[in-house]
C-alpha cells in the first residue's frame, strides 16, 4: 500500500480479554516500530523489528505484550489479559532501513472497559 | 531529565506569524524526526533530519548536531497548521519530546 495500514483503528474490548493490533508496514521497510500513546501522555516505546534480526522488546511493559513479525511484512501486537490501563491509541511505523524517515500509521485507539 | 526536551509546551498564534519550535536532546542519534499530530490521533512525519536544514512549503527545520539541538519553523502560519508538534530522536528506538501543542487563531 501507500502508507502504513493500521487495523482496526478502533477497538474497544472488555478488561480480561485479548486483542490483536495489526500492522502493514510501507512494502521493502525493513524496519518497524511499535509506540503506545495513552490519554494525556507521551509516546511509549513497545517494540522494534529490523530485518531478520532479534527484535528490541525492551519497552513492552509487561509479559501479556508480545509482537510478532514475519520477515518484512504484517506485524501483530498481542495484548493479552487486557487492563483498563492498556487503554491507548497504538501505533506502527515503518522505514526503509530503520535510520531512514519513519511513516507513522493513523494508530489503533484501545479502549478497556 | 528526559532525554528530550521541547520548548514551548503550548504556543498560541496570530495567522500569519512566524513561528519556533525548539527540540534539545541528551542522547546519540541517527536521526531526528519532527511529527505533527492532530486532535483525531494521527501523526504524520514532517521531516527527517542527520544534519543541516530542510524545507517543505512553509516548514523548515534545522539541526545543530554539536549543539544537540533542532528548531522547527512555520512560516506565515495558518488555523490548519494547529496540531501538536513533537520532536523523536534515537536509533533502534525513539525517543520522543512531549510535544509543542500549538494553535493558531484566525
């Protein structure tokens, strides 16, 4: 596609269940991040995949968050256990090279009820 | 200290004026992006910048890598260009500035 796709751009869920973000990178990126925004804060560094190597999960704040990766294509950002603090919008940006410009999705917004 | 301080935190405007905003980091980057993002959530990246200065329409933005230090400027600024402006620098990971929340009155 022309830009990074994000889906479901809105999603709201009951506290306990799981969900799945996903994230269609620009085509050839081989970079790709994961950042969380909740209400009134600043952006949160979840995950990072470059190519085929290990990905950066330093930023994922707890074990029920996990991102998979298949090569250079789709990534999922699992939440499970949902709780009412994972309430954020979630967003996926792509780059070519990972220290090229990075393109931002429109963001998934999660809400936990 | 966060790794990445912006200045000012809201900025208020008359149409047509020129606007600064400043971004100063402590850590190594490779890049330093600019991102606008506007009340509905969604960010766009403005500019990606290692060194100098760029330009697109109204927008310039220069970087001090010395210094450790950005600018990003609005010329002739307009209603739509009110969002919330947000500097990231890093490698594998961003780090992000709390944003410039600017608005620009008609």
């Amino acid at each position: 596609g022309a830009g990074v796709s994000q889906s479901p751009s809105n999603k709201v869920t009951e506290k306990g269940k799981d969900v799945e973000l996903r994230c269609d990178p620009i085509s050839g990126h081989t970079a790709l991040y994961w950042y969380r925004q909740r209400l009134g804060q600043g952006l949160e560094f979840l995950i990072y995949f470059q190519g085929n190597s290990a990905p950066d999960k330093s930023g994922l704040p707890s074990d029920r968050f996990s991102a998979e990766r298949t090569g250079e294509s789709v990534s999922t950002l699992t939440i499970q256990r949902t709780q009412q603090e994972d309430s954020a919008v979630y967003l996926c940006a792509s780059s070519l090279t990972g220290r090229t410009e990075a393109f931002f999705g429109q963001g998934t917004r999660l809400t936990v009820v | 200290k966060n790794e990445v301080e912006q200045s000012p935190q809201n900025l208020t405007a008359q149409e047509g004026e020129f606007i600064t905003i400043n971004c100063s980091y402590s850590v190594g980057i490779s890049a330093l992006h600019w991102l606008q993002q506007h009340p509905g959530g969604g960010i766009v990246s403005l500019f990606m910048l290692s060194s100098g200065k760029k330009k697109h329409g109204r927008l310039i933005a220069t970087i001090n890598i010395q210094e450790k230090h950005s600018s990003l400027h609005i010329t002739a600024s307009h209603p739509r260009d009110s969002a919330v402006y947000i500097c990231a620098v890093g490698f594998n990971q961003f780090y992000f500035g709390t944003g410039t929340s600017l608005t620009v009155i008609p």
